[in-house]
C-alpha cells in the first residue's frame, strides 16, 4: 500500500451519472482493496504528508458577563 501508484499509460472513459460500473465493481473487491483504493485517493488528493501534520490548536477565553 506504501508504493502505490496511479497507472497513468491506461484510462477509460464512463458517463458521469454511469452508476452501473460502481455498483457492480466495488461489491466484488475485497475490504483491503477498497481500504488501499479509498488511502490512494487520499494521498493523491493530499499528498503522503498529511497524517503526520496536524492543526494548529488554539484556545480563545471566551468571557461571558455574570449572570
């Protein structure tokens, strides 16, 4: 899962709203495949990165009148 790559010397082209390809795919696959599938997405999206940072935190004192 580490060296995965996007084929990129292959491509197919479907109908955007063509859920009969998705529907009859996915159910086929394995859990480990659809998790290394949904990790590669992630990373191209993202980058490899993006797990080891983090957001900034910050805590803002909010003060409310007595009441």
């Amino acid at each position: 899962m580490l060296n995965d790559r996007v084929d990129r010397n292959s491509f197919s082209v479907h109908h955007l709203y063509d859920e009969d390809t998705v529907v009859t795919y996915w159910p086929t696959q394995s859990p480990q495949d659809r998790i290394s599938a949904i990790e590669m997405m992630r990373r191209i999206n993202y980058g490899n990165d993006i797990a080891t940072t983090r957001l900034e935190r910050f805590f803002k004192v909010a003060e409310f009148p007595p009441g």
